[in-house]
C-alpha cells in the first residue's frame, strides 16, 4: 500500500462514523459476553455479530453525507487519543484497548507517532491497520482532511 491506508481502513472508519452517528449500529458490542471464536494458523479470533438486531430504525434516519465524514476526523476525532473501533462504535480512549498494538513501522519518527490514527481491526483486536503508515504518511492524511473541507462545502453547493 506503499504506506498509507487500505481500503479495508477506510471501510472502518466510514462504519465507525456513521456507527457514532447513529446511522448503523454495532453489531459486536456483546462480543465479549457471547464470544464465537473462529481458529486459524493457531490464533483465535472472536467473530460474534449480533444478528438479532432491527436495522428498519438505522434505514429511515441515515442522513450522514460524505461532508459530515470529513468534519468528523477533522473537527470531532482525537487523533492519537482515540480509537477508531466498529467493535465497540464508541470514541473511547487508546488505554481502553490494552491489546491493540501501538508500535508504527519503521522510520516513523517519535513525534509523528503522537498523532497517529488508530484504526482497530474488528477480528483481530491487537493489530492496528496503522501498522502500514510509513513516514509522514499519517500527516498526509491529516491534510487531506483539513484541505478538503473547504471542497466539501463548494460539492455541498453544486458548485
């Protein structure tokens, strides 16, 4: 991915935003109470979905847009604090996720590791999908949130 994000990244962070919104639920809140483990390679991964959820509330209020998206990881999100986590679709703190590796890759200098996104793979709860951000890639990111902004209002206005 060259060091930045895959799509799988950035499927999560849509899910967890709208999941924050309100516009989808959380189907892995109860994971940990009604775990469904799943064996692989000798590593266990607790797949629990709720499949007994009423998705007919989440279909009549979704009105998130693409604007809102950009001005939550811009303006809302805690870069470096939060955790992006469609597991639990709560802004909680990094230290709520003992498991979840915080370490970037390599050439990451200490200062950019401050800021870094943290995106949480759903199954595989220690690995961190920023493992892949290579040097000031993080912040390139962080940009282009800030720089889309002012194109996100002129879209919003059929500009």
């Amino acid at each position: 991915a060259r060091g930045r994000l895959s799509s799988y990244a950035f499927t999560l962070m849509v899910i967890f935003f709208l999941q924050i919104r309100g516009d989808l639920p959380c189907l892995q809140g109860d994971a940990e109470s009604k775990p469904e483990w799943y064996i692989e390679d000798q590593k266990k991964y607790n797949v629990y979905i709720d499949e007994t959820s009423d998705f007919s509330e989440f279909a009549e209020r979704n009105m998130s847009t693409f604007g809102d998206f950009i001005r939550f990881y811009r303006n809302e999100f805690r870069w470096g604090e939060w955790v992006v986590s469609i597991r639990t679709g709560k802004c909680l703190s990094l230290k709520r996720y003992p498991r979840l590796t915080k370490q970037p890759r390599s050439g990451v200098a200490p200062f950019e590791v401050f800021y870094f996104i943290h995106i949480e793979d759903p199954f595989d709860i220690g690995r961190n999908l920023h493992c892949v951000l290579g040097p000031q890639k993080n912040q390139k990111l962080w940009d282009a949130f800030v720089e889309s902004t002012p194109t996100v209002r002129r879209w919003r206005r059929g500009y």
